[in-house]
C-alpha cells in the first residue's frame, strides 16, 4: 500500500493507539451513583472526607473503624446530608469481623462496588522504645487489615463491572524515615500487597489503586506501647489539615492501572 510505503502506516498505528489509550481511560471512569463503597476508617481523617465526597457523587457507603462513638457521629452527619450510609464497628484486624462487615454491607446495600483500604495509625519514636507490639499493630491495620478486607470483597467485587480497590498506603511506604519503623515497614508491606494485587485483579477486571499521600497534616499519633501508648490516638491530636482526599477521588474513579501508584500529597 502506498501509503505504508510512505511511513504513514506505523504514524497511522501510533495515532490509534494514542485514541485507543485515550478511549480506554476514559471508560475506565467510575461513576459512583448508586456505587456501594466500603471505607475502612471512615470514621474521621481522610476516610471521612473521602465518605462526604462519595456520598455527593450517590455512592451508598459502609464505614468501619473501632470506637462506636466517633462511627455513629459519622453515620449521623452523612445520614442528615442524604447519603445512604451503613456504620459498622471492626477491628481490620480482625478477620472474623472484618468478613462479617462484609457481609452486612452486602446485606444491607445488595452488592459491593469498591473497596477503599484507609485505615491507618502511626507510632512515632526511635526504635529503642518501639516494641513488638507496635510493629504487629502497624502490620495488623496496614497489611493483614487490607487483605483480609479484600479477600472478603473479592466475591462480591468480581460480579461488578468496574469493581475497583482503593489502598491509600504512604509516603512511608516508599521512603523509610527515621523514628517511623513500624508505621514504614508496615506501609511498604502494604505498597507491596496493593501493586501484587494490582497485577493479579488485573485479568479479571478489578483495578487495584495504590494511593501514596505525602504528608498532609498531623494524622493523629500513637505513643508506642512501651512509653504507656494505648490503642487510642493522642488526645488533642488532629486529623489531617490539607486533605488529598480530592485526588484520591480521582485516582480511586479512574482506577489507574497502567502505573504502580497515584500520589496525592496536597499542593
Ligand atoms: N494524615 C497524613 O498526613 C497521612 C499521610 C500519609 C498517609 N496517610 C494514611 O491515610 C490514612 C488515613 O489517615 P488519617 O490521617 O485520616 O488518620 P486518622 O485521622 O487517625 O483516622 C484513622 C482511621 O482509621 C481507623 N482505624 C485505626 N485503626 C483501626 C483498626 N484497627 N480497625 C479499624 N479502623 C481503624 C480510625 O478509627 P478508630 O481509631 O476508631 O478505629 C480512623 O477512622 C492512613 O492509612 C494513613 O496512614 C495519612
């Protein structure tokens, strides 16, 4: 054909690529109506601002944390609002409870969209006053947490078109900083389980987003269990100040799936 002969072909199959890689982006966009979304730590912090978000876009939410109080004053804010809401209080690390938190989410909102992997605590200090414990907490909510609540969804995401996992890991989890081991070596556990995942869902339709936020504000710290730490945050602490929340909405809509992570460190 001439215009092969002329260099046009590979210019021709260069374009259409280009569109076709457009194309497929743009169907990958996630409309959250009527979308049923599980957010663990939904309770306050980013998980909260990413349930108000959702919720203005007609998802119909299922939020787990522990403390009872702080879930229903969350249910009840998102309930006057109009959204559709489900709170469920779970320990993540609880694999018994987080496969019955599952289940009821699927009970009450007749199937599960997304899942979205936020619950999170830290626990600042060298490593000479960290314990044991402190790691298996950290890897307890930041990597069994995660996979527990995915192998749990699995059945119910892979009957949804469009069904995505959402982990908002850290900048932790890719840059290990001194006086954070627990907070970090369970972060790159769970950058590890989330890219992992990534590449298995993939072939079944699941699009699997690794969120890396920077910092963005005091998260509410933990003094380690060995300086009389206990599994409350700080009091007077506060959650994060300068959300990425936006841009974790877009990362988790799009489901990125052609590059390991979606930063959202706040500008
Ligand atoms: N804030 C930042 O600057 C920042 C930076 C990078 C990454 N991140 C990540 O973003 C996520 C949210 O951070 P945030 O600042 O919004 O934290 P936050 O305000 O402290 O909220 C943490 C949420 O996780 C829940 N949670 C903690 N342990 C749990 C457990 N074992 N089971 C169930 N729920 C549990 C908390 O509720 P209960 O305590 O009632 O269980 C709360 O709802 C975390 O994964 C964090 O590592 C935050």
């Amino acid at each position: 054909m001439a215009w092969a002969r002329r260099g046009l072909l590979p210019a021709a199959a260069g374009l259409g690529a280009v569109v076709a890689a457009r194309a497929a982006r743009a169907g990958r966009r996630l409309d959250f109506r009527g979308r049923s979304v599980l957010i663990t730590g939904g309770s306050r912090g980013l998980g909260l601002v990413l349930a108000r978000e959702l919720a203005g876009e007609g998802a119909r939410l299922t939020l787990l944390a522990r403390d009872a109080a702080t879930l229903e004053r969350a249910e009840r804010e998102l309930a006057a609002g109009g959204a559709e809401v489900l709170a469920i209080p779970c320990d993540v690390r609880d694999r018994g409870a987080v496969e019955g938190a599952v289940a009821a989410a699927v009970a009450r909102h007749g199937r599960l969209d997304v899942v979205v992997n936020n619950a999170g605590v830290i626990q600042v200090g060298p490593l000479a006053e960290m314990t044991l414990a402190d790691f298996e907490e950290a890897l307890g909510v930041h990597f069994w947490g995660p996979l527990y609540v995915t192998l749990a969804a699995l059945p119910h995401l892979r009957r949804q078109a469009g069904a995505r996992v959402v982990n908002i890991t850290s900048i932790g989890g890719q840059v290990a900083v001194p006086h954070l081991l627990p907070y970090s070596a369970s972060k790159f556990a769970g950058v590890g389980l989330s890219d992992g995942l990534r590449a298995e869902l993939a072939k079944e339709g699941i699009r699997v987003t690794t969120v890396v936020p920077g910092c963005c504000g005091p998260a509410r710290r933990r003094t380690p269990a060995s300086r009389g730490g206990t599994a409350r945050s700080t009091p007077g602490s506060r959650s994060p100040t300068r959300s990425p929340s936006p841009r974790s909405t877009r990362a988790a809509r799009r489901g990125r799936s052609s590059r390991p992570a979606a930063t959202a460190t706040p500008r």
